[in-house]
C-alpha cells in the first residue's frame, strides 16, 4: 500500500476501511461476500464500496460465473 492510498483510506469511515481490508486479504469478492465476510449490512456495505470507488481505491468487473453480480478487487 503505497501512501497516497494510505491517506485516502484515513479519511474513510470504517466501514470503508473494512471493506477494503477485507478485499486486500480476500482478493476478489462479491457485495454478497462481501457482507458475509465483514458482518456489515447490506446498506453499509453498498456505501462503503461507493466510497471506495470514489477514491479509485477499487475497481469493479461483471463476474464470469454469474453476470448479474459484480466482483470487486482492490485498483492496481
């Protein structure tokens, strides 16, 4: 993790931070996973990877295996 994403994710809710930690470690999740994982509701979750992806800090991709459902993953 470089500093500038350092210094956007501390002006993040945790929330966000989580969610991001969690992508970091998990690679590729779904929102649905996502919520599993992290034990956030649905709504938290949706915000927290609006945040993100504001802050280019993820990225998003139409999942292969179900198109209906995007996979997120941290931005290279």
């Amino acid at each position: 993790m470089n500093s500038s994403t350092e210094a956007s994710l501390e002006e993040l809710p945790p929330s966000s931070k989580l969610v991001y930690k969690t992508l970091e470690h998990e690679g590729k999740c779904t929102q649905k996973e996502l919520i599993e994982k992290t034990k956030l509701v649905a709504r938290t979750v949706r915000y927290a990877l609006n945040r993100l992806e504001e802050e280019e800090l993820i990225e998003k991709q139409v999942s292969f295996q179900d198109a209906r459902q995007q996979l997120y993953m941290i931005s290279k």
